[in-house]
C-alpha cells in the first residue's frame, strides 16, 4: 500500500511520516522504515523520516511524543522531527481545531526539510467513521467523500487497511504503541462512533459495515470531483468582477443560475462567495441565497459567513442604471447584456488601518 502510494505521488525523495506513537501511525513508520533503509522504492531514491506532533492536550504528552521519537529513531527514519503546537479555543470544536493546529505544523516540518510528502496513518476504520460522523450531521457529498488519498503534500496509504491489522504489524515489529486515552472517551462524538455505533452496527447488520462504508467514501469522492470541476468551469464563465482594488464585488446572472443543475447552482454561489473573502457557507444559508432567485425586484442581502452579503439586483435597476451611465458597462455587464437580474456578492466594508 505505501509503495502504491509514493508511485501514484510521482516517488518523492524525501518523506515524512506523520506519528504520534499510537498503533496506526506506528505500523505506517514500521512499514516506511523497510523503505529507508532500502533507500529507494521502485528504483527511486527515497529519504524518509519523521514527524511527532505534541498537541499538549494531556498531562504526559511531551513524555509520549519524546518516546515517540526514540522508537522512530530506532526503526532508522532521519530527521526525526518533535513539535509542540498550541490548540486554539476555536468555535470548529476541539477535534477541528487539534487538526488545524496538527496539519500546520506538518506542513512547516515538511517545508523545513524540503519533504515533498507527509504520510498519515489513517486506517479504513477511521474513513468509516468519517462517512458516519457526515451522515449524523447531513453533511453533504464532500464530506461524504469522507478523506482522500492523496490531498497535496497528504498521503494516506493506510485507508485500505483495518485498525486491527496496525495492531498485527506493531506486534510483528516488537513495538508497543501508546495508546490514546481520547480515542476511547465517549464524551467525543468520533470517539463514540468508534467505541459504540460502529460495533452495534457491525453486530446488528453483519460483519462487512466498515468496508461498505469505505467504499461508499471512495464513490462519492469520484461524484464530488466531476461536479467541482463542472462548478469551477460554470463559475469561471459566469462571473463578472466590479469594484475598486479594495473593495471588489462579483456578480452572476439569474437567469443563468437558474439553468443550472441544482447540485451545481449551489456550488456557484459558495464559490462565489469564497472569491469575495466569504467562508463555506451551510446549506441553510446557501438555500437563503438561492431563494432570492425567485423573488420579484431587488431584495436582500443574505449575510454568509466571512462577512459577504448577497442579494439580486433587478432587470429594472440594471436598465435604470445604464441609461445613466449612457451605454456604458453597468456593473461589469455591458448593455447588451443587460436583459436579466443577477445576484451580487459583496464583502463588508473593512475599517481602514
């Protein structure tokens, strides 16, 4: 799986495996180990080593990260890498904000060394998890494309891999893996998934569950690039850009947005709001937005998150305002263009400094 893994990212040359000392990502160093000390897959030089992540949420955890590294240095991986990173107290909830705060400082480590791969030892219990923990939230295809593969400088090889077979491998390895005490706190919404939910399920509707999980992961995520792309070209095409350098405004046609399929529609709002400074938007206030394609005159704003306001600008404003300007371009449309509507996305006003 590793070796599937570096070839399908181009055999980078130099690796580092994410680990926190726990069986999954400790098999996965095990594993890149044999590859280090072959120093090449497939004939391509390869320099693997390593990264520990103290998130300082638990009393002893420079003590594991420390042992972490120890253990890491003994399987033969170089540089070995400790960093310690602050969680904040954000409103994304304390798992978001540990895997904000541990994504960060692998890509720093991976800038400093000039390793142009990161490996992490998600198995394909966690992906299950993943596409149960969206189906709880009615998520929608994106989340419940569950993790990918391959995402930048992120490599997953472990994802068809059972958590049970990392606990194997540390055994035949001789390796005695921390265990966290998180992952078994029923207090977190993953954590109960995994200690709870998964096995009734599994108990209740026969062996198999996780996998079919996986897969269902692994299906949507092909659904979900075909209508990213189909968004990104349909967005490309449609918008039309106004404002000053400091204070930029976009807008699509209504009439337009109106053809489009829906699942792409909504996709084009929320990119739209993205390329004026705004957030993902949830789907309650991605419908707020849509609905104002049927109403009648102008109406709005909708407030998205990051700060973006949008609402529809009527045929009739449009033509009013370019009779005033006399045939000139009315708010990136030219007259000719002018014979319908169009839905306007604008930033808040920032203070200036």
């Amino acid at each position: 799986m590793l070796q599937d893994a570096l070839a399908e990212a181009g055999y980078p040359a130099r690796v580092l495996v994410a680990c926190s000392g726990g069986p999954d990502s400790l098999a996965l160093a095990a594993v890149a180990a044999y590859f280090a000390r072959r120093g090449h897959v497939d004939g391509h030089p390869v320099s693997i080593g390593a990264v520990v992540v103290d998130h300082q949420l638990q009393p002893g955890s420079a003590a594991v990260a420390a042992a972490a590294a120890v253990t890491l240095q003994e399987l033969g991986l170089d540089p070995i890498l400790v960093r310690k990173v602050e969680v904040a107290a954000a409103g994304t909830g304390p798992e978001a904000a540990a895997r904000d705060a541990r994504h960060a400082a692998l890509e720093t480590a991976a800038d400093d060394t000039g390793a142009s791969a990161v490996l992490l030892g998600h198995t394909l219990d966690d992906q299950a998890e993943q596409v149960l923990l969206g189906l709880a939230r009615g998520s929608g295809t994106r989340s419940l494309a569950g993790m990918r593969p391959v995402r930048g400088r992120l490599l997953r090889p472990f994802l068809g891999l059972r958590r049970i077979e990392t606990l194997e491998i540390c055994g035949v390895e001789g390796l005695d893996p921390w265990h966290d005490p998180s992952n078994t706190d029923v207090s977190f919404a993953r954590s109960r998934t995994r200690v709870e939910v998964l096995p009734m399920l599994e108990d209740k509707l026969g062996p198999g569950v996780a996998e079919s999980l996986a897969r269902t992961a692994s299906i949507l995520q092909l659904d979900a690039d075909y209508l990213e792309q189909v968004a990104d070209d349909t967005f490309a095409r449609l918008q039309q850009r106004t404002g000053t350098e400091f204070s930029q405004e976009l807008s699509l046609p209504e009439a337009a947005l109106r053809e489009l399929a829906p699942a792409v529609r909504f996709r084009v709002i929320a990119k739209a709001a993205a390329a004026v400074g705004g957030q993902q938007p949830s789907y309650q206030r991605l419908l707020a937005a849509e609905a104002l394609l049927r109403r009648q005159g102008s109406a709005g704003p909708v407030e998205l998150p990051g700060g973006v306001g949008v609402y529809r600008l009527s045929l009739a404003q449009l033509l009013a305002a370019e009779q005033s300007e006399a045939g000139q371009s009315v708010a990136g449309v030219p007259r000719e263009g002018a014979r319908c509507g169009k839905l306007v996305f604008r930033p808040q006003q920032r203070p200036q400094d």
